[in-house]
C-alpha cells in the first residue's frame, strides 16, 4: 500500500489496527466480556507498518508487542477513509516475533 505521507520522523512507529468485526447482533455481557478478550488478543501481536526516521529496534512488517498499559492512550492517526494507525513509542515495543 502507497502510503499517503512522504515520511515518518523521529522515534515513533506506527502499528496497523486489527479489524474490528462488526456485529448488530445484542449480546449479554458474558458474551461481550468474551468478544473483548477475544480483541485483546489480537492486539497484542501488531505489525508495524512504519517507523520513524531514527527508529532502529525494529522494521515496517516486524510484528510486535506493544505495553498493553500504552494502548489505551495511544493516538488513531488517520491515513486515509480506510486505514488508520496507532502512534507508539519505541520504548513501548515490550519484544518482536
């Protein structure tokens, strides 16, 4: 995919979100406490899909773990209509697959 930037500066790296499948489906809780477990999954393997200009530790396609903790706080940066991003730190890249 073309990326719709000239270039990521800095110590920071941006990792793709796991689609979100959607439902219209009403649940009770047990089964959306289940649904979020399910999606915290697959938020802990992440891939990068670009670093900053001085980022070393790791490359565009590695995938990571990325401090649960950070995540929550982490910013949704919008690339474009259907893709956005996550902004982390490299410090929070907790170890590579």
């Amino acid at each position: 995919m073309a990326k719709s930037y000239k270039k990521l500066l800095g110590n920071r790296i941006y990792v793709e979100i796991p689609k979100k499948d959607e439902s219209k489906i009403i649940v009770d809780e047990n089964t959306k406490e289940e649904l979020q477990r399910q999606m915290l999954k697959k938020m802990s393997k992440l891939k990068v899909y670009d670093v900053g200009d001085i980022v070393k530790i790791v490359k565009a396609g590695d995938t990571v773990l990325v401090d649960p903790g950070k995540l929550k706080d982490a910013m949704v940066i919008p690339l474009s209509d259907e893709k956005d991003v996550l902004l982390v730190s490299p410090f929070d890249i907790i170890h590579v697959w």
